[in-house]
C-alpha cells in the first residue's frame, strides 16, 4: 500500500492533495479518473490502518 502511494506521487509528481486531488473530475482523463479513485482509496486505507 505504501509504495502504491509512493508510485503515484512519482507519477504525478507531488501528493495527491496537489495533484489529482485538486483537479476537476470533468479535466481528468479516464486514466486520471481511474488512477485518482485508487489512489484514494490507498490513502484512506493508509489512514485507517496506520493512522498515516
């Protein structure tokens, strides 16, 4: 889980508040949309389990 979020940092080349997280779901590709739904879903395993 960890280097999931590790690699889409690298990606997209910052976290995720900065990148994906503040792009409007109507300008993101279907990759992007794709990606951003993952790597939500990393984050809040990441809190819910590590409290990170």
């Amino acid at each position: 889980m960890i280097n999931q979020n590790a690699a889409f940092e690298i990606k997209y080349k910052g976290p995720y508040e900065d990148t994906l997280g503040s792009k409007p779901l109507s300008d993101m590709t279907s990759m992007e949309e794709s990606d951003a739904s993952v790597w939500r879903y990393f984050r809040k395993r990441l809190h819910d389990e590590y409290g990170l």
